[in-house]
C-alpha cells in the first residue's frame, strides 16, 4: 500500500495550488489527498463567502480530522502558511506519521514580523 501525504493549503488558496506537488508525488507512488478548507472553494476573484469570516482553525482541524481518520493509517501531512499551522495542530493530536511544514503562520500570540526579518528582506 502506497503512503498517503495530505496536503493542505493555506488562507488565501484552495486545493488546486497543490496540483503540481500531486503530480510529482504520485509520480514516487505515494497517494495524495487534496482537500480544499471549508468555504475555499470559490473563485479567488469572488466576494468571499461571509461564513469564511467565523470559521476557526479549530474548525478546519476537526474537518481534517474526520478525513485524516477515514485513511488506512496515519498519513504525512503537508501544509503550507495556514495550512501549516494547521498541521502541527493535527500532528499535536498524534495523527500524522511526519509533518512538513513549508512557511507555517504563526499561532495568535506570536509574532514572527521582527525588525531583522525586515531587515533580511
């Protein structure tokens, strides 16, 4: 049986920004699954949807979590910007097998915008 990675996007993306990981993974044998966050799913051109505004990560992680626990083991799980932060919280609940963090957000609390990141840039 092939790995299974769940790649999940961050705040202003959907699925579709993984597509080429996909490809490239899929290419190595593993499985991937692309879920798209609650109310992401629209044009990114269009007015958001207004229940975007009152969605919480703890809402997305429990999303992600019923279809994490649907899988045949525990998965990698792959997350970019929120999606990362989202990551480690599904990684803190023991249900991934490894996480691969690509630019994590920050949680509330932490700020990562200092003067030498500025500086850097």
């Amino acid at each position: 049986m092939a790995e299974t990675i769940v790649m999940i996007h961050g705040m202003w993306g959907s699925g579709w920004y993984w597509e080429n990981f996909k490809g490239f993974f899929e290419s190595k044998g593993y499985r991937c699954v692309i879920p798209t966050l609650r109310f992401h799913d629209m044009d990114p051109k269009a007015v958001p949807d207004p229940r975007l505004g009152t969605t919480s990560l703890l809402d997305y992680a429990e999303d992600l979590e019923k279809l994490i626990r649907e899988l045949d083991g525990k998965p990698i799980i792959m997350g970019h910007y929120m999606g990362g932060l989202l990551a480690q919280i599904l990684g803190s609940r023991e249900l991934a097998q490894t996480l691969v963090l690509l630019t994590p957000a920050s949680p509330r609390g932490i700020v990562a915008l200092k003067p030498s990141v500025i500086k850097s840039f």
